[in-house]
C-alpha cells in the first residue's frame, strides 16, 4: 500500500504503536455515537463488544445516560466490558434476554 505525503498524519510522540493501531476502529466507535446521537438520561445497547463495540462502550460509559447495556455472547469481552463500570451485561445466549431488557426499563 502506498500512500501520497498529504494523506498521511503525524501521531504524537507519546501515542505507542499498539495504541496508534487502533485508532480507524475509534473513528468508527465515534461514528456510531454520532449517528446514534445519545442524549442526556438516554438508554443506548451496544451489540457486540468487539473491537469497534469495546471502544464504543468506552465512550458511552463516559456519557450520562440513564441505561448502558452491551450485548455479547462471549464471557471473556462481557467481563472486560463490566470493568467500565456502569453497564448492564447481557449474554447474547440467554433466552430472558428481551424480558430483562424489558424490565430494566420499566
């Protein structure tokens, strides 16, 4: 791949390469929140804690919503999405799935 000077951007010193690789996922992370335009006291349900899904959920954790849920069916990302803190975890296997959704917003 071969890339002309003016389509290229300077990274600061500080930012590590494994860091600076992941910065295309964020712009689609940031992308998703922007389109979905959460407002204040908002519930948002991110599907799929992925790559793109984690850093979105990164985000969104720092918003002030009234409900943040992630939806996954693997334990390992569910559990390291419980470690943002204010996120309700839901397991994409689990058949109570829309009544829990249902009651968490009642």
């Amino acid at each position: 791949f071969i890339a002309s000077l003016d389509a290229l951007i300077l990274l600061p010193d500080d930012l590590t390469d494994e860091d600076a690789s992941f910065l295309a996922n964020m712009e689609t992370a940031i992308n998703f929140i922007h389109d979905g335009a959460p407002l204040i006291g908002e519930s948002v349900l991110v599907l799929g804690l992925g790559v793109v899904g984690m850093l979105t959920l990164a985000q969104l954790a720092r918003f002030p919503l009234t409900h943040l849920f992630a939806l996954d069916r693997y334990p390992l990302r569910r559990k390291i999405a419980s470690e943002l803190g204010n996120v309700q975890i839901l397991n994409a296997e689990d058949p109570a799935i829309v009544s829990d959704l249902h009651d968490a917003l009642a």
